[in-house]
C-alpha cells in the first residue's frame, strides 16, 4: 500500500470513534447505541491510526531515501509529505480528545 493511502488511512481510522456516531446519527441510527458501542474502543482506533501512520511515513522516508540514492524523481512526493502531514495532525487532533 502506498504512504499516502496508509496516511488516510490512519486519519480515518483516528477519527472513526467520533465522526461515527455523527455518522450514525446524520442516517437516524443514533438512538441504537451504536455511537456508544464505537465510542467505547476510541483507544484501540488510535493506536491502529498511529500503527498505520508510523508505517506510512517509515514508508515515505524509506522512498525518499531510495530515490535521493538512485538519483530519480520521485513521483507526487511533495503532495505524499502533505497528505502524511495532514494526516498526523488529524490523529493528534483526535488523540488529544
């Protein structure tokens, strides 16, 4: 999987315990308790985010590395940095909570 899908990833999965019971809600499923049954493992999603985050930029430092060594351009680098880069404060936003 590339770095960026891994920071996505990881962002989505951090946020998965608070935007899914407004998820739940906005569809008319807030009054099951499902909000409640996700709410409950938001440790657990963000260690899964900060796994698959450490993995993608592992990922994206080991690629920038091969690329400075071979002397090739890497593709959408800068957009991949970005995309891990907002990715991380998106996680550490949710982790704070």
């Amino acid at each position: 999987m590339k770095a960026w899908m891994l920071g996505l990833l990881s962002a989505l999965t951090a946020s998965a315990c608070c935007l899914g019971p407004a998820v739940f809600a906005l569809l008319g499923l807030g009054s099951l308790g499902l909000g409640t049954a996700v709410g409950r493992y938001h440790r657990w999603f963000l260690v899964g985010a900060l796994v698959l985050l450490t993995v993608a930029w592992q990922r994206f430092f080991r690629e920038v590395i091969r690329c400075r060594t071979t002397g090739c351009g890497m593709v959408h680098g800068k957009a991949t940095g970005l995309i891990l880069l907002i990715a991380s404060l998106v996680v550490l936003f949710f982790a704070r909570g």
